[in-house]
C-alpha cells in the first residue's frame, strides 16, 4: 500500500487509504491559530483580538470550536456544531459551526432564539488530517449580546474549565453551599460579574457531582460492611432495596447494642427529599399541602399534637392523594383565555386541544370584514403580500341564522374534523361561547371511548344530564348495575345471574302490559323526543324480546370502541382489484371426484361420522361458546347454549 501512494503523490491520501486520525499530530515548533491571531491584533490594533479567516489552520476539531467560540465571545453571540459530511472510509471530512440563532425553530409561537441567522464557518480536513477554515460568514441577522451577563446566557459560554470544576468539587465535598461556592469562584475572576457561567450552570454542575458522589457512598459503604463481616464473622446488617434493587436503608442490628442510651431519628433533610419524591402534585407551588407540612414538620412539639395533625391532613388531602397525576394529565395551559378556548378545553384530549390552541393562535393572523351582519364574512391574511403567490389569503365564511353552521371554503373540518382558525375567527368575532355540537368529533373528545348501544346512548357521558330520569327508574338502573358488578366476580356467579334474570323477565312481562304514563319512554314521548329506536321500544313493549336479544347478539348490540391500527408503519400499496388476487385453486374431492370438499368429509365416505366437536371455553371470562379474541363483542343475553 505504501509503495502504491509513493507512485501517486498527487492522490490525496486522507481520501482512499486508510483511517485518518482524529486529529493532526501537534508540532511544538508550530504556532497555533489563536497566537497568530493575537500577534496580528498587536500589531495591526484594528478589528477582532480573535480573527477567524479562511485559511486558518487547527489541530482538531476541538482547537477550532474553541478558537471560533473565543471570537463568539467577543463579538457576542453563542456557536454550535451544525451539518457534517463524511467521507468514503466513513470518517469526518467537513464540518460547520454555525451561530446560535441559525435555521429556523421547529414551530411558531415559540420561545426559540433560532431566526435564520447565516454566520458560520465551514471546516474542511486537510491532507496532514488537520482541519482549515474554507468559509466564514459573519453577518448576523439579530441584536448581538453586548455585556458579559448577556453572553453567558448563551449555551457554547457557559462551559466550565476542568480546574474550575476541580475546585467545585473540593468546595462541595466539604459541604459549601451553593451560593458560597459561587462567591468564592467569583473571587478568583475579581467578582461575580466575571464569572465566565451563570449560576444555574453551576448549579447543574453540582446536581452531576452529587449524583456521581451518591453512586460512589453506596459503594464505599458496601465495601466498609463486606470487609467488616470478613475480619468478624458475628458480624451482621440488614439492607432493603426498591423493585430496581437500589438500596432504600441499611440497618446495622448492634446499634441498639452498643448505644443503648441513644435515640435514632430519622434525618429531616431525607424526610422532605422523600416527602417531595413522593407526595407528587401535592407538592406544587398552588397546592396548600406544602406549607402546612413544613408547619407540621417544624412546629409541632408533642406526639399527640403530631398525629392529631397528620390525621387531618389525611382526611383533607386524602382525595388529591387518590386522584394522583389524574389531576396533572387535566390541567391545561390557556393561550387567550376566551369562552370559546375554556369549553375547548373541558371537552377535548390534550393532543387535540393543543392543535385547538394552533388554530386559535392562526386566526389572530387574519382581519375580518363584514359583507353582511350575522351572515356572510370575509377573512384577509396581515401578511398578505409577503406570503407565496400560491398560497390563498383570503377566505369567506358563511353563517346560518341560528348561529349553528359556520361555512368556510377552505373546507378543513371536511377533512380533519376540526373546526379551523377561519370560522373560529367569526365565531369568536359573533362573541360564542362554545362550539357548536356538529363541530365537535366524538373521537377527538375526552369521552371517544365511552359507546353505548343505541337504546342506552341517553346514558353516555357526552349527552349532558338526564333530564327525564324518574326516581323509580334511577333505583332500579342502580339496583341492577350492582347485581352485573356482583355477576362479573366469577363463571358460576354468571350462570346463576343468568337464570335469575330470565325468571325475572318470565315474571315481570305481564305486569309491564299496564302502564301508567310515567315511564321514562313515555315521558320523552309527551315532550316531543323520539324513542331510542325500534329495538329500545319493542323490549319495552315486551313484544319479540328474544327475538331482539338474538340478533343484537349475533350482530352488533354494543358498539365497540375503535380498534388500534396494526403495530408497524402503516402501508403505502394501494388496494388491488380483484382479478389483481391471485384465485386459488379448486379442490376436488378423491372419492366422488366432486369439487368443494375434500376426502376426509366426503358424503360417499361410507364410514361413521366424527364426534361433535367440544364446545371451547374462553380463557378470559371462563364461559362456554367463545373464544377470548370473542370476548365482549356480542351482549349475549338469554341464548340457550350458555345455561
């Protein structure tokens, strides 16, 4: 191979022979690209102390993000690494560090410092695997920072050096607290002002070295015990570990032993560490649980006065602690805080409310004209002329009279089921308060799930409150809403549940015949509001009740909630035809020669026939005639192949 490139020195070796190195060997008679900078300053007193110019050569990559970082800070802006390019043996050959601001933020409406801003350097490998600057680009589209409490904010300048983080490390042993740390890392820079980080830096940089400091005490601990129990073999101590087997507490039972006359306690700070750790929404800063914990904590003298307290915090607290981070998921961030966004709110998941909340922002951007008071409106982008010549800016959206039916061209409900930013700017601009119902898609709502049967849509939780319902009838639907929770405990319970219910519908048939004009169908009837449907008023009616039950069992009685999509990424082949299938072929059989069947159950077989089959039992709820992928998908009332 080396023969090979000593024929071809014009090849450049760095591109097909080889792994390149990840940096260029330093020659200690070189001078380094900061040097040469500086030394240009001092003579020249013009422009930047550091000058990143084409052509500037580095060791490493490192070597020219810190040299383009030191000229970052001097004229005030952050840096980072951005796209690279690898070359045919896999390795870096290109790479460019770009300002902090560069390319644009990931959505609108965001709190992003990214604007699109250009400068950058570009970094190409050299042929000795050292790196040179080919491009620069300093023009900056955004205010730069202009003093050094400013630049730290900036995430390339809030790094801290290895001797800092040394002496952190020395100061956080020796428990100084954070702000004393601080104090005494600004003492080194002249004050504080100067630190070259901010404190929340330093703060994160303490959370690492705690964690890492943890990590080894458990270590060193367990080291201490396991040599202890080597040099005496009387010697022992019980350790409790979580369900990811970190350890909880370490007892050591010649405590008790040795100091008799000693009261153990446990440490507050670890009582409120867990107390947080645990305690979840109870603990945020609106909650009220947390000050009157510390109150407890802190103020309490005696024990009874102790756990008189708790036991009221208990009671008081105990719902928020059942609930648990239902709670949390509930909460919602309001963008406006119109009408129309609050009952959005209440009714919508989080997913959708969020692009709720992105139609609502979108329709701030449009001006509203009236061409006819409470009918016809027309809608103009702000920004209209400097959008693209395709895309449409004007948009007309026409209303009905009863305030119901907003019409926009865009046709976005159409296609999404969610109301858009066009008719949502007319609806907020005719002051609704909610959206109306045909724009509100059940499957987008907090209640998707919750699907009755038709003659039981009235009990779904989305239909509002059941105005019509009677005492009688709400006994008797709680009554057997009890006697269907005690019938799902086990099979047995079932069948005998079962029985009994068709003995009371044997015995309770003839006496619905007279009725008395207070029922809840006929109550409905003389308001106006139709009957379910026909299956709701022939059960009622006591007329073909297992005719009924039959058919909403073998078809669809209680309609499902949707099934999820197939695990994958979905398909993008198209459905085929179906002389596109491939046909399969006829079978005949080999006895009567006949087509359909084959041998084993042919009718000319002449031998006996085969047992009927055993009847299977599902593994899910243990009843016989189904399976468990069956399970729940038929009402299965009152057939008798289950009794």
């Amino acid at each position: 191979m080396d023969e090979l490139a000593a024929q071809q020195p014009d090849v450049p070796l760095w591109v097909r022979i080889g792994k390149a190195p990840a940096k260029r060997e330093g020659n200690p008679n070189s001078k380094t690209a900061l040097e040469i900078s500086m030394r240009a300053y001092i003579s020249k007193r013009e422009g930047n102390g550091v000058n990143p110019a084409v052509g500037t050569e580095f060791d490493s990559l490192d070597e020219a993000y810190q040299f383009y970082n030191l000229y970052s800070w001097e004229v005030g802006f952050g840096i980072r690494f951005a796209k690279s390019r690898l070359s045919v043996n896999r390795r870096k050959c290109m790479q460019e560090i770009v300002c902090g601001c560069a390319s644009k933020p990931l959505r609108e409406n965001t709190r992003s410092t990214r604007c699109g801003c250009t400068a950058r350097i570009r970094l190409l490998r050299s042929s000795d695997n050292g790196w040179y600057i080919s491009e620069h680009w300093d023009a900056h589209n955004h205010n730069l920072s202009a003093t050094c409490g400013d630049k730290m904010h900036w995430q390339s300048h809030r790094h801290i050096d290895r001797y800092t983080k040394y002496l952190v490390k020395q100061l956080r042993e020796n428990n100084i607290s954070l702000g004393k740390v601080f104090s005494i890392v600004g003492s080194f820079f002249g004050s504080v002002d100067n630190v070259p980080f901010t404190k929340r830096s330093l703060k994160t940089l303490c959370c690492k070295l705690n964690k890492e400091q943890s990590d080894s005490d458990a270590r060193k601990t367990m080291d201490i015990l396991g040599e202890m129990k080597v040099n005496d073999p009387e010697f022992n101590y019980t350790m409790q570990v979580d369900e990811e087997s970190r350890i909880k507490s370490i007892m050591w039972l010649a405590i008790e032993e040795v100091m008799r006359g000693t009261t153990h306690r446990w440490c507050k700070w670890h009582v409120l560490k867990k107390a947080k750790e645990s305690m979840g929404l109870l603990w945020s800063k609106k909650s009220d649980f947390k000050c009157e914990f510390h109150k407890m904590v802190h103020h309490m003298v005696s024990e009874k006065e102790f756990e008189d307290r708790w036991d009221a915090m208990l009671e008081r607290y105990s719902q928020m602690l059942l609930m648990g981070c239902n709670i949390m998921q509930s909460g919602v961030y309001l963008k406006v805080n119109l009408p129309i966004e609050r009952h959005a709110s209440k009714i919508y998941t989080r997913a959708m409310f969020e692009q709720f909340g992105e139609s609502l922002y979108k329709a701030g951007a449009y001006e509203i004209d009236v061409v006819e008071p409470m009918k016809l409106y027309h809608l103009t982008h702000v920004d209209a002329l400097a959008r693209e010549k395709w895309s449409k800016v004007q948009f007309k959206v026409e209303v009905s009279d009863d305030k119901l039916t907003f019409a926009c061209e865009c046709g976005h409900f159409k296609h999404f089921g969610m109301v858009c930013c066009h008719a949502l700017k007319v609806m907020i601009e005719l002051k609704l308060a909610t959206i109306p119902d045909k724009y509100i898609m059940k499957r987008w709502t907090k209640d998707a799930r919750d699907i009755l049967p038709e003659h039981l849509a009235r009990y779904e939780r989305d239909k509002g409150p059941r105005g019509y319902e009677t005492y009688r009838h709400n006994a008797m639907y709680i009554k057997a809403f009890k006697c269907v929770r005690l019938g799902d405990n086990n099979v047995k319970f079932y069948y005998v549940f079962m029985a009994m219910m068709k003995e009371v519908y044997t015995t309770l048939l003839p006496l619905s015949q007279g009725k008395d004009g207070m029922g809840l169908e006929e109550r409905e009837a003389a308001q106006g509001r139709p009957a379910a449907n026909g299956t709701y008023a022939s059960i009622a009616d006591g007329t073909n009740f297992m005719g009924q039950c039959e058919t909403m069992s073998n078809c669809s009685g209680i309609a499902l909630a949707p099934s999820k999509r197939p695990a994958g990424r979905p398909t993008t082949s198209r459905e085929k035809a179906s002389y596109e299938h491939k046909q399969k072929r006829s079978r005949f059989c080999k006895i009567c020669r006949g087509e359909g069947h084959k041998s084993t159950t042919c009718p000319d077989r002449g031998d006996l026939p085969k047992p009927p089959r055993k009847m299977p039992r599902c593994s899910k709820c243990g009843v016989l005639g189904h399976l468990k992928n069956l399970c729940g998908k038929t009402t299965d009332p009152f057939e008798p192949n289950f009794l």
